[in-house]
C-alpha cells in the first residue's frame, strides 16, 4: 500500500480544536503551517475545503470563561465570538498565501433536508470552482442539542460527500486506529487500513472503558461508514505536528479508510437504483444521443414531463418513444420544468422569473440504464 493525497482530486481536511487552540488561544504557527500544505495541494491542482472547529474553544478564550463545562447558552456565546475570530484568522492565514476563504455555517438540517442540501452543495461547488478555500463549522451559536451534530468529525464527513470529496482527513490528537487503546493496552495493534467498517471494527472503537474510545474515536468511524459508501476516502492521521498533510506525504503513521469506488460513481448508483421516480422527462432524438455522450440534459430537448416532482427529485427518463432509458434527478420543480420544456436555456430566467439551472438534469446527476457513461 504507497497512497498519496495525490491519488485525490477534492479533499476536505478537518481539524479537531485542541490543534487550533490552546489555554484558549489559537495556535498561529501551527494553523500557518497547516495554511502551507493547503497552498502547496492548491498549487498542486487540488480543491480543498477545511471543517474547522475551535470556535467554542477560542470564544471561551476571548471572553474569559472559566475552565470546565459551559451551559449550553455560555457555550453558544463562546461559539459566536470565537467563529469571528476563526474566520478571521482563516482568511488572513489563506490570504498572505494566494487563498481565498469563504465560511459556511452550517445546522444538521443543511445536510439532512434535500434542497438545504442541494443549496448548500451548490455553494461549496462554486466556491471551489472559483478557487476559494470553504471553511465550515457547524453554527454552534443557533444550533442546539436535538438539531445538533455537536461533532465535527460526522458534520466533516457529511460535508466531504455532500461535496463529492474524493478524500476526508481527519486531523486530531491520535494517529490512527489501533485495535485496543494504545495508552492502556500493550498489545494494542495499529491498523494501517480499514478496506471497510466491520462489527468488529466499530467494537475496537467503541468498547467501553477504553480511554481510547472516549477520545472520540467512535465519531470517526461513524465518519468513516458515512464517507466510505459514499465513494470518498478518508483518513485518520496526527495533526500534533506541524505541517501535518506535508508529514502524511512523507510517510507519518496514518489509517486510510479507501472508498470502493469514486463519488460520481457512488452517486450514480445510489441515483440508479435507491430511489423512487416521481416524475418521468421524454427526450427528443437528439437530447438522447447528447446525455449519452455525456452531457447535461437541456430543456431545449425535453419534449415532455409528468409527475409530481420537486427539485432534487428522481425521475425517470424516456426516449421519444416513451421506453425507460435511465434516471435523473431533476434541477427545478414539476410546474417550472413544464413551463420550460422544448425552450431555449437562455429563455429560463424570462419563463420562472430568476436565473435558474441551464440544465433541466445535470450531466453528474444522470445515469442511463442502457450504456455506460461514467468515466469516473
Ligand atoms: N463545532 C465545535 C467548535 O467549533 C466543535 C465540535 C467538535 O469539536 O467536534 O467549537
């Protein structure tokens, strides 16, 4: 096994507080160094995208809190300064370096309700399309206990595939998964990977009275099932040192949890065969040769709908004979896309009154039945 983060394309790195932040106060070098290896990947090619937590831990600093536990308010308080202040030194560490940051908040319903989630995806796509740097946290001010994630290492891996990340690292103060906890167990056995999380992985995890378990590691396997199905990778590594993703590179000890097949073709599985039409969209002669290029589905080459879809939705797609020849899941909702049909693209904001999607189904959220179209 000799993987490199160069094997990845879009990689969501996330980093555990007691990295960022210590007595209260951010770990400036060390975010600066981690800044350098966010540079040199960009320079590389790469998307990048950081989860980053710390706001609880830096507003208690900045506003004087006492140590020990916080009431759910104080810690909420603690979250909104200590956010400003992280963003802040984001984009100030990034900047010096060529990067562009742009901070999302996000609640569990963004990831969890389709078209927060469709909204959200969107938003992390253009980012990194235009070449910034999304910095994310949970929005812990207005967040609470029953619509909370209250962890960042299942919001990152969320994030990671809502994104399409081909690659989550999980920085923190352990270097990987062991088979006991390594502080208390000599025979504890370090596991270089985990091809998929088994039972008996999720009882090395979660074994009760292990100090390693408490150490969160249950969260990251939980990571690790969420991410994996998902086609997205992910590792656990040490960020207790400085330039951590330049150290994972050179060989530092890490845990590689590899994906059995890439985001897009996870999507596409999941599109072909989870979900249920709620509409169906005929193609013209011409709309059918396009997509099974390989492009995007135009309305300009719909010549029907039906149904009851919303955005987001799976329908199935037909030829102009009215056969089944894939699924799709839809850009607008069953009264917009049937204002739109057989229309020119450019006509869609004059039609439903906003610049929508130039694509009634986007080429990466289509897959047909009948011929194989995805390269990735
Ligand atoms: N969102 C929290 C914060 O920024 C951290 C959650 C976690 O550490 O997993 O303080």
């Amino acid at each position: 096994m000799d993987r490199s983060l160069n094997d990845y394309k879009r990689i969501t790195v996330k980093i555990g507080s007691a990295l960022l932040v210590e007595m209260g106060r951010l770990k400036r070098k060390w975010l600066e160094s981690l800044a350098d290896d966010l540079q040199a990947l960009s320079e590389g090619g790469k998307e990048v995208m950081v989860v980053s937590s710390g706001s609880i831990a830096l507003g208690r600093g900045v506003l004087g809190l006492p140590a020990g536990p916080l009431r759910l308010e104080q810690a909420q308080a603690a979250a909104s300064v200590g956010q400003i202040a992280l963003a802040q030194a984001y984009s100030e560490i990034l900047g010096v370096r060529g990067l562009t940051a742009g901070q999302i908040l996000l609640t569990l319903g963004d990831t969890e309700e389709r078209r927060r989630y469709l909204n959200a995806r969107e938003t992390i796509g253009t980012l990194l399309r235009m070449g910034a740097v999304p910095i994310i946290n949970e929005n812990d001010s207005v967040a609470t206990s029953e619509i909370r994630y209250g962890d960042n290492d299942r919001l990152s891996a969320r994030v990671a595939t809502m994104a399409s990340a081909d690659l989550l690292v999980l920085l923190s103060d352990v270097d990987g998964l062991y088979t006991a906890a390594p502080q208390t167990d000599p025979d504890a056995v370090f596991l270089p990977e985990v091809p998929q999380v088994t039972q008996e992985i999720e009882a090395m995890a979660g074994a009760p009275g292990t100090a390693f378990s408490s150490g969160g590691m249950k969260t990251k396997i939980d990571a690790a099932r969420i991410v994996q199905s998902a086609g997205t990778s992910m590792i656990i590594a040490s960020g207790n040192t400085m330039n951590p993703l330049d150290a994972i590179e050179n060989g530092a000890r890490a845990t590689w949890f590899p994906a059995p097949s890439s985001p897009a073709r996870a999507r596409k599985t999941w599109i072909s065969g989870h979900l249920k039409p709620r509409g169906t969209i005929q193609l013209d002669a011409g709309a059918l040769k396009a997509v099974k290029a390989g492009k995007s589905l135009l309305p300009a080459g719909v010549t029907k709908v039906d149904g009851t879809f919303t955005r987001g939705d799976a329908v199935r797609i037909t030829d102009a004979d009215g056969h089944d020849v894939g699924r799709g899941l839809v850009a607008y909702d069953f009264g917009e896309a049937s204002l739109i049909v057989g229309r020119n693209s450019k006509e869609i904001e004059a039609i439903v009154g906003y610049p929508g999607r130039a694509e009634m189904i986007h080429t990466d959220d289509l897959v047909l039945s009948t011929c194989e179209m995805d390269n990735s």
